[in-house]
C-alpha cells in the first residue's frame, strides 16, 4: 500500500511540474523552484484559514493546478465549485461528503487519496483533527467558492387581529 501510495504521489509531483518543464524547455532551459520560493496567498474566507500556492496557470483567470494547505479541524461550510476539480492529497487526513450526510458517514482521505468534485456537487471539506492538510488540485477553468445558503426560515405565523 505504502509503495502505491509513493508512486501516486510522484506521479502528481511529476504531473504538477510537467508545464513549467515543457514551458523552460521550448525556452531552452530548466526551472525548478524550491518550496521555500513559493508564493502562497490566503484562500477564500470559506475556507477558513486554508492557503494556496499556485504551480502553473492562475486559478483566479483559468486552468491551473494549485496546492491548497487547510489547518488541522478546519471544516467549510457547505459549497459547490464551478468547475470540476480533480485533486490528490498530499498530506494529513482530508474528508469529503456530500450535502444532507455528516462527516460520520464518510471515509478519511489520507497522503495519496485521489478524489473527483463534479462541477456543481454541493459538498463539505474537512481537514481531519491529527494534521494540517495539504492536497494538490487541477482544473479546467478558474476557481470559485460558492456557499450554499442556508435555507430560508419559515415565515412567522400570521398575528391575530
């Protein structure tokens, strides 16, 4: 299991830099950027507290591929994206399930879990309590975070006269 575990995870380290290297070799050269360089930017507030590292493309105009960071108990509120997302976890435990179930009801994703979120698919995140969580994700078009509202409360009984 471990070994499937490192060759997934290679496999996405390798997928992750596949555009930069095609890039820096049509220009004659390599590019490799140590961790330390990265930029990373806060994610949006309904990832609360989460950051993100953009590896090729920008996720706020297009395609990109990104590693998002979630702290340790860190859970979203119910969301959908716009685009599919395609995503491998790289650390720590993360969860995933879909609106009107619990988190009870759902398996733990650990370092080398691959998962698919439909474009449009209410769902929930949650990074499990043991680790901080990083996970790599791809897309097709640009990022968005769109809550579900709550729903709306009952309307007040009508007052009598």
């Amino acid at each position: 299991m471990k070994k499937t575990r490192g060759c997934l995870v290679l496999a996405v380290a390798i997928a992750a830099t596949g555009f930069v290297v095609q890039r820096a070799r049509a220009a004659g050269g390599l590019t490799m950027v140590p961790a330390a360089d990265l930029k990373s930017e806060s994610t949006d507030p309904g990832m609360r507290g989460g950051k993100v590292t953009a590896l090729w493309g920008d996720r706020n105009k297009g395609p990109h591929g990104s590693v998002f960071r979630f702290p340790s108990q860190m859970t979203t509120a119910v969301h959908s994206h716009s685009v599919e997302i395609q995503g491998v976890v790289m650390s720590g435990e993360l969860q995933l399930w879909p609106e009107g179930k619990v988190q009870a009801d759902t398996k733990p994703l650990p370092a080398g879990s691959y998962f698919v979120i439909p474009a449009g698919f209410k769902h929930v995140l949650a990074c499990v309590p043991s680790d901080d969580c990083a996970v790599y994700i791809t897309q097709k078009g640009k990022f968005d975070f769109k809550p579900v509202a709550p729903p709306a409360p009952a309307p007040a009984p009508a007052k009598k006269k």
